[in-house]
C-alpha cells in the first residue's frame, strides 16, 4: 500500500448494479478509494495493469473464467490481496487455498441490517488485506509425521487464528498422524462456515473434525471447532475436558474469541497443554497465550515470513507470550517433538 494515501481498490463484479453499490459504499470510507470497476478477469486483469490497485474484490462466479480460476492464474505474476466476495460455499475455501486474503458472504438484499453487515465487513477486510502478505506457495504434502511414538494422550493442544487462518490450520493439520492429543481451535470465520471448514477438514485430513457442540469431549485424534458465532471453554472433568460453547459479547473485537479459550485452557489443563497461535490481524489471544505459558504450558507462534498477517503471533511474541517461534511449514513437526520429548 501506498504510504500516506488511500487503499486503491478494485471492484470485480458481473452485476451492475452490486458493482455500484460497492462502489459507492466503499468510497464513503475517508482510508479507501475505488479507483476501477470490471465486470470480468478479462477487463479486471486490463484495470490491474492501468490503474494498480492495492486490493482488489472479486465475485466467484462470473462469465468467461469464475473468481477462483482468475485468482489462481493472476496471483504468481501479480499478487494482488483479493478479498473474495460470494454467496454460502465451499468455494470460498478453494479460493483461500490459491491465495485469496480472505471472505465476505454476499447479503440478503431485501434485509437493510445485512447489507450493512456486509459493507462494514467488507470495508474491514480490505483494509486488514491492505496490509496482508500474498502468498501462492503450494500447500505442505500431507503425511509427514510418523503415529509410531508414544504420546500423552491426555494432553490438549489449543490453536488460534483469523486472517489466512483456514489454511494454515489446514497445512498444520494434515501433516498430523491421526492419534495426537485432542485439539481445540478458535478461527475467525462467520457462523455456517465454521461447520462447513470443519467438515473440509473432516474430509482432507487424518483427523476427526466436528463443529464443536456443549457436551463434546476433548479426545485423542478428534479436532474441535468452535461455532462463527460463539465463544469455546473447555472444563476438566475428572482427567477428561469437556467442551462448553456459548453465545457472549465479542472479545478483542471477536466471537468466538481466541481469548476466551485460550484463558480457559490455561486454567483447567495449566501444564497439560500446548497453546499455538497463527497468523491473524490484532491481538486476539495474546494475553490468553501468556496465561498459558505462566500456567506451565508450551507455546508456540508462527513467524513474520510465513504469516499472512504477523499482528496476533507478533502480539503474543512481544509480550513474552510465545515459548518458540516457528514457520508454518515445521509448526506440526514441532508439535510432535514437544508431545513426545
């Protein structure tokens, strides 16, 4: 982004008239300006080469190439943040899986409280990808960690991420065997997407991967994600966690909030755990990963390199909060040499 001057952003919508409205709502924020409007890749990759922007957003579905296949061809010459725009599917994740920043869910036009939800998400977005690193690397080959060690089974690994979150936790799960300790995570993602992603990564990994619900047990090889909309706590109950999702107010800007859990876990399993916290905008989880480490658990965050956005990890490192630093690509293995030292 252009130091001192407003984020360029361009639009990439086949309708008209959304592509107005964005257009006329985007450019009301004093930080943003729309500097071009395409109604196709085609016109869009012309608008990149004239006027430059900073961000673009784009539709999924289009006429002459969909969203995903430009993003696809468009990022390794050019990359762009793209915050894609769509409508409830799995095709936001195979956006972010070829590089897209991150997601906003289309509005129900006839309801005026939704399509304000979806402006100001937008606008936020944009912003946070302003910021975001661009990266087109191919995703880590799943399988590379052996289940031939032993482990405490007993143990729980707790994770927290927002932005470029969905696939890192991907590259770091599918290299996992599927006996690990129970694992517990805090995404930032919007309600039905957090079961759709569980279910993802039900289907592409080792790993028993649910929508966590009251009543779920922290078990050996089972993933829990907390719901879009709800905070995760996790009990002890004898030498088992139980899971208790909830409704609340947002926590550093967030429900469900890394905080939360991550506050919960250092207080019911102190030396037991093992506390990860990925890439992502703000603080979210910081002072909950601190908890953790003063409780007796390890910590781990990712590096600057390899987030999309080093504001979360950085946060928790400044404050002492992360025990060892780690690129994406080693975290699951690193994982595995702290559960089996």
């Amino acid at each position: 982004m252009r130091a001192n001057k407003k984020i360029r952003v361009l639009i990439v919508d086949d309708s008209l008239v959304f592509r107005e409205v964005l257009s006329k709502s985007i450019s009301a924020d004093p930080l943003l300006e729309v500097v071009a409007k395409a109604t196709d890749p085609f016109d869009a990759r012309d608008k990149i080469l004239e006027f430059e922007p900073d961000v673009m957003t784009c539709d999924v579905e289009m006429p002459k190439m969909n969203g995903i296949d430009f993003i696809r061809r468009l990022l390794p010459q050019y990359p762009l943040p793209v915050v894609v725009v769509s409508s409830v599917s799995n095709a936001v994740f195979e956006a972010m899986n070829v590089g897209a920043i991150d997601f906003v869910t289309k509005p129900n036009v006839s309801n005026p409280k939704d399509i304000e939800r979806f402006i100001n998400e937008l606008i936020a977005k944009i912003k946070v990808a302003a910021t975001a690193k661009v990266t087109v690397a191919p995703s880590l080959p799943a399988g590379e960690i052996g289940d031939n060690c032993k482990m405490d089974m007993k143990k729980i690994i707790a994770m927290g991420a927002s932005t470029g979150g969905t696939e890192a936790l991907f590259n770091i799960l599918k290299c996992l065997p599927a006996r690990i300790p129970g694992i517990v995570i805090v995404q930032h993602i919007p309600p039905i997407f957090s079961r759709m992603f569980a279910e993802r990564l039900n289907a592409q990994t080792q790993l028993n991967v649910k929508e966590a619900q009251n009543g779920d047990y922290v078990e050996p090889g089972k993933v829990l994600i907390a719901p879009g909309d709800q905070h995760m706590i996790i009990k002890k109950i004898g030498d088992r966690y139980k899971i208790n999702v909830f409704p609340g107010d947002k926590v550093n800007g967030h429900c469900p909030s890394v905080e939360v859990l991550f506050e919960s876990v250092a207080k019911e399993a102190k030396n037991n755990a093992i506390g990860v916290i990925l890439t992502g905008m703000g603080c979210d989880g910081a002072k909950g990963l601190l908890s953790m480490r003063r409780a007796g658990a390890r910590t781990i965050g990712q590096d600057e390199h390899s987030s999309v956005v080093y504001g979360m990890p950085k946060a928790a490192y400044t404050i002492g909060a992360v025990e060892q630093q780690a690129p994406l690509n080693k975290i699951s293995q690193l994982l595995y040499a702290l559960l089996n030292k």
